[in-house]
C-alpha cells in the first residue's frame, strides 16, 4: 500500500496512461481529413468487378492473333501500312483487359497530373468520370440522368447533354456548378435509345454559346436545336430541326451550326446570329434501313465529313448544300469520328454488319485529303472514339445505342502497331472526349 498519497496518485495516473497507449483507439476518418469533413469528400477507391461478355459471334473478328499485346505506355511497334492503299493492321483477338478503379479524391501526384485524361459519359446513370487511360484510375461526378455527349469550351469549362438539362462542369475542381434546363419540354427524364432531351453538343468558337439538339419523341416531332449563352446559362433560342441530332458540330468561323439528324437523312444549317435554318440532304444510299447520317467533322476548308457504312464518305458543302461521295472500303456500320490532332486523318468506328454494310467491327483511319484508308479489325462493337494528343492511340467506347448491344467498356487501340487492350468501365460508356489541359 502506498503510505505517500500524491506519489501513488501519480504513480497511478501514469499506469493508466500507459495501459491506454497500449490499447490505441481505431478512428473512421481517412487520415488527411477533419472529423467534420463532409462525406462525400472521403476517398472510396475500389475496383471494378463486373466482367467484359464475349463478342457475339456475329461481330467477332478472324484477325489473326499477334504474337503479344502492346500496352499503350510501352508499344513502340510500327504500323506496316502505308499511305498509298488501303491496309489492314492485325490486333490481337484476345485483348488485355484491365479493370478500372473508382476514387473521388482530385489527382496530385506530378505523374497522374500529367497522365492524360478523358471524359467520358456513363449512360445507364446519372455521371460522367474522369478517366486516366493508362491506369484505369477514374473519378465520378454526377451531371444528371442518362448523359449522352460532352462539349470541351474554353475556361475549363464542359457542357454535358442528359436526359433532366444540360450540366455546366468546372473540369479543374470537377463540380458541377449548374444544370441549365430544356426549353423544350421532354417530360420525364428516361433511359435507353429512344430516351428524350439532349443529344450532340457543340460549343461556339468564342466560347460565348453552346448548341444542343433535343430530341423529343413521338412519331414525326421535329427536334430542337437550343442555343444558350453561357455567360447568363439561360436559353435564347430554339430552332426546329431534323428528328434526333445524334450530333451537333460548329462552321469553322461560328457563324453556323449544323445538326446531323440521324432520322431525318439531313443536317440542318442553322445561321448562329438570325437563327435561320437549312436543311441539307445528306442521303447518299437513300432513305430506309441503316442508311442514316450519325456523326460528322468539319474538315479545314470547311465542309463536313459523315462517313455511311464503310461504303462512303458524304463530303459536304455547307454553303452550296450539295455533295459528293468518296468511296469507303471498311465495309461496316459506321458510328462516332473524331479528327486527329493535326487535322489531316479522321478516325471512324465501324459496328459490323447492318443494312448494306456485311463486314465485322473495325476503326479506320482515314486520310481527309487523299481518302486512303487503314482498317484496324476489332471484335467488339463500339460508339464514340476520340485520340489521344500524340496521335498514337483511340479509345473506343463500348456504350452502343443501337438496341442495347454494347457492353460496359473502352478499347484502347495503338494506332501505330493496330494492339488492343480493354478497361472494364461501368454503365455504358457513351461519348468521351480527350481533357484539354
């Protein structure tokens, strides 16, 4: 017993000091964060489960495997076509699949700020994510229900088409900081191929407006192109156009807007200052079936490039309204083009056999000035593509929305040596687009 009170009383305290070091406490909070943090700002990173279905074997390719598959950081294989005629690079048909990983804290390390990222919408929910190709590394940020395409402006600044308005993101604090509604009434926002509200997208090339086509349904109900400023975020015009405008793309001095209605066989031609519309036929193997316009670039001298099936290219003169057709060899039903960087090669995603086109997926990479092709074989089929900043590879996304027959993925092709490798991505991956920086 101790007979000295306040030095068994210290003697004590520091028993129980120690016995409490011993035991430790578990906290929740994620180191780094207050325990007042809001919820949302914890990281949550895990990985992807769901499995890539195989082809069907209507679509599967009969490439002939190579002997290993390029990862797109490390390839530094050749591509043996060549500019004059068109080749054929041979992928692999077992392509590397990698799942992707969900986190919603920013990137800061020099190497992933670096990295390149991608935007991409996830059709089936209600956010588009931010996606580092190489990794596989992605962030969510919800924009609004079933989102279709994405339009890059100045600022930071990207404008998401979805099914409730359109999103307005602030791509370098990823938020979205507003959702401007639809003039047009589309009622209950839905899912899936035929669902109403925004489709293609466009910014002005002074960044001071953003075009969205707006697909209402019913038999026979004309679309609308909606113009809104994007200083005021408020709507300040809509023009009737063709029936759902898969896309919208801009002239190269602002001064029109051209919608592809995919329904309609035509573009509309819509003068950005009076609102004054045109409609251009753009039908080079008639109306019915599989025949339909889908998406378009403009090329340098200004007219639009649509490619129809692997059979042709509709070189359009905006100005005129007439158009020739350049003749295609891929042979499949053509959807998403993206041009490469420097303007002089477009890339097509081809789906397989449809209508008139009897051929198996593919991209091709055409040259707009000379038309010569490359078909790069592929086994799944796809929708959107875009290119990465050094022209090397395309990434391809597998959200189709022809009656559902996409899958939950990207393919990610080098352009060089015709490798493919896959990310597992979630919920029908739409459109992307490549993040300016």
């Amino acid at each position: 017993m101790f007979t000295n009170k306040p030095v068994g009383y210290m003697l004590l305290s520091f028993t129980l000091l120690v016995v409490l070091a011993g035991c430790g406490v578990r906290s929740d909070v994620p180191a780094g964060l207050s325990t007042n943090s809001p919820k949302a700002i914890a990281s949550t990173e895990v990985t992807a489960t769901s499995s890539i279905p195989k082809a069907a074997s209507s679509v599967a390719s009969t490439a002939t495997p190579s002997a290993s598959i390029s990862s797109p950081s490390t390839s530094t294989s050749t591509s043996t076509s060549t500019s004059t005629s068109t080749s054929t690079s041979t992928p692999s048909s077992t392509p590397t699949p990698i799942n992707a990983t969900e986190d919603n804290t920013e990137l800061t390390t020099p190497a992933l700020a670096l990295a390149p990222i991608l935007l991409v919408t996830h059709s089936k929910s209600d956010y588009i994510s931010f996606l580092d190709p190489t990794t596989g590394h992605l962030e969510k940020l919800i924009v609004g229900k079933a989102p279709f395409a994405i339009a890059e402006g100045p600022s930071h600044r990207a404008y998401v088409s979805t099914a409730e308005g359109i999103a307005v993101v602030d791509t370098q604090s990823r938020i979205r900081v507003a959702l401007v509604p639809y003039q047009t009434a589309i009622g209950k926002p839905q899912y899936g191929e035929y669902r109403p509200g925004g489709m293609g997208i466009a910014v002005s090339p002074d960044g001071k407006f953003f075009y969205v086509g707006v697909y209402v349904s019913g038999s026979g109900t004309k679309s609308q192109l909606e113009i809104v400023d994007t200083a005021k975020l408020a709507v300040t015009g809509s023009i009737p156009i063709g029936i759902r405008p898969f896309d919208v793309v801009t002239s190269l001095d602002g001064r029109e807007v051209y919608s592809i209605d995919h329904d309609s066989y035509s573009v509309t031609a819509v003068d950005s200052l009076t609102h004054k519309a045109r409609t251009l036929e753009a039908a080079p193997f008639g109306r019915g079936g599989f025949e339909k316009p889908h998406y378009a670039v403009v090329r340098a001298d200004g007219q639009l490039l649509l490619p129809y099936q692997g059979r042709g290219l509709v070189v359009l003169d905006p100005v005129s309204g007439k158009y020739e057709t350049k003749p295609l060899t891929g042979n499949t039903h053509q959807e998403g083009v993206a041009l490469m960087p420097d303007g002089k090669q477009l890339l097509i995603v081809g789906n397989g056999a449809a209508g008139s086109a009897t051929g198996k997926p593919n991209l091709s990479v055409l040259d707009v000035n000379t038309y010569t092709e490359k078909i790069i074989p592929l086994t799944r089929m796809h929708q959107m593509v875009a290119s990465s900043a050094d022209s090397h590879y395309a990434y391809l996304t597998g959200g189709v929305t022809y009656a559902d027959t996409g899958w939950n993925g990207m393919t990610v092709v080098d352009l060089q040596s015709g490798a493919v490798r896959e990310l597992e991505l979630p919920d029908y991956p739409l459109d992307v687009q490549l993040l300016s920086r």
